[in-house]
C-alpha cells in the first residue's frame, strides 16, 4: 500500500586496473612536461645527495647492527655526556 520501492541504483562501471595505469601515466607524463627536465634532474640529483649523506649512512650501518651493542653503546654515550 504505502510502501516505498527501493529505485534500483544505476551501477557505475569501474575502470579497469589497465585503464587506471594508462590514466595514471598520462598524468604523470603531462606533469613531467610541466615541470621540465631540469627541475626533476636537480630534484632527482638532491634526493641522491640526500641518500648518499653521512647521516643517512650511519642510520643504514644502525638498522644493519646488532640491537644489543646499539643499546649499549647509546647507554654508554649517555653515561659519559651525564
């Protein structure tokens, strides 16, 4: 009587995982074009310098080190600093 039917949703399709790639190396292409080559290679040789810094070395051999001769060389650090 006064019930209310459910209007049937119109399903949009989705893209596909291939249209979704293409679309995002368009963009990728038109933003390259907008930038320049120039920026993205001194962007690109910052993020090397970055990479290849003293600080970012000593945080690698860290990560690469024994967690209990880290921990115990922080304490002594700080002992001595005291």
């Amino acid at each position: 009587m006064f019930w209310k039917k459910k209007k049937v949703q119109e399903t949009k399709k989705k893209p596909s995982r291939e249209d979704i790639i293409k679309q995002a190396q368009l963009s990728a292409q038109a933003k390259r074009e907008e930038i320049g080559s120039e920026t993205l290679d001194a962007i690109r040789e910052a993020i090397m310098k970055k990479e290849n810094s003293a600080l970012a070395k000593a945080q690698k051999e860290i990560k690469g080190a024994d967690v209990d001769k880290v921990l115990d060389n922080l304490s002594i650090w700080l002992r001595d600093k005291e």
